[in-house]
C-alpha cells in the first residue's frame, strides 16, 4: 500500500460479516447484511486526588466495556440466525467468533483494510421485520450480538520487490 493511501478515511459502505462457530467447516454466515454498528470499547476511568493537592488528580485505567453489534439484513429463507439463537436456548455455553472487514479500492482492486475480531459472540436479540402490506418495502431483520473483546488486527504488511 503506497504511503498516500494512509492520509484518506476509509468508506463505510463496503464491508463484510462473518460468524464461524467452533468447529465448524464453513461460516454460519458470511457478508449479508446491508448495516452493522456496534464495534466500540469504553475504558473507565478511576480518579485519584491526593491530599493536600487541590490542583491535579490522577487518573487511572479501569475496566473495559464493549458495546453490542447490531446487524441488520433483508431476510431471506436462510435460518442460520434463528437456528444459532435456538441452539444457545439450549446450551447456552456457545459461542461464536466474528469478524467485520472493511474494504476499500487501493491499486485497482478491492482490498480488506480493516479487520474488527469479535471474541465470545452470544446473540442476544433477534428481531423479526415489521410487517406492513401498505409499503412494499424489504422485510429487514436485526440480529444484536453481545461479545466478550474487540481487537483491530493488522493487515498484513505489503510485499517489496527487490
């Protein structure tokens, strides 16, 4: 990746989901959802003031929150987000792991330049669409994920000639 590509934002528009059970040979679903929010962690923070010291205060790390994603799509037959929110009624010690990658054109091609790693994936809402026989729009289902620790990984470094 040339250095000038560093200095623009990246495009929210195009991106990609995918959640993969443990064990299993291919994603319990993969790149269909038209929005996806929710990739943040909060920090607490802890403050200190000492005695006698009226002009400073000290602030120390605390505990990490995540936020919960929300992702949403036009449902389709497809009922692998029902099967998955079932099988955690019954054993609710499953988790999944989700990856959501951001993509972008760099050198005529489109490329991941973003990865969000989601640990310890538990559905925690599933939301069926609102039906309405007045607006003839696309019945859009929401999926809202609880997880356990957010990481941004690296993209792999670009290969040199030499």
């Amino acid at each position: 990746m040339a250095d000038k590509d560093l200095r623009y934002p990246l495009t929210a528009f195009n991106f990609g989901v995918e959640i993969t059970m443990p064990g299993a040979a291919s994603p319990l679903v993969g790149a269909s959802f038209s929005e996806c929010d929710g990739l943040e962690m909060t920090m607490e923070v802890k403050t200190i003031r000492e005695g006698g010291n009226n002009s400073r205060q000290i602030r120390l790390t605390g505990p990490l929150a995540y936020g919960q994603l929300v992702l949403k799509r036009g449902m389709t037959r497809d009922r692998s987000l029902w099967d998955w929110f079932d099988n955690v009624m019954i054993d609710p010690t499953i988790r999944a792991t989700a990856e959501v990658v951001m993509f972008a054109q760099l050198e005529g091609a489109l490329q991941p330049t973003a990865r969000f790693i989601l640990s310890s994936c538990l559905p925690v809402k599933l939301k069926a669409p609102a039906l309405n026989a007045k607006d003839g729009i696309v019945a859009i289902e929401e999926l809202q994920v609880a997880y356990e620790q957010l990481s941004l990984k690296k993209p792999p470094e670009p290969e040199t000639e030499s």
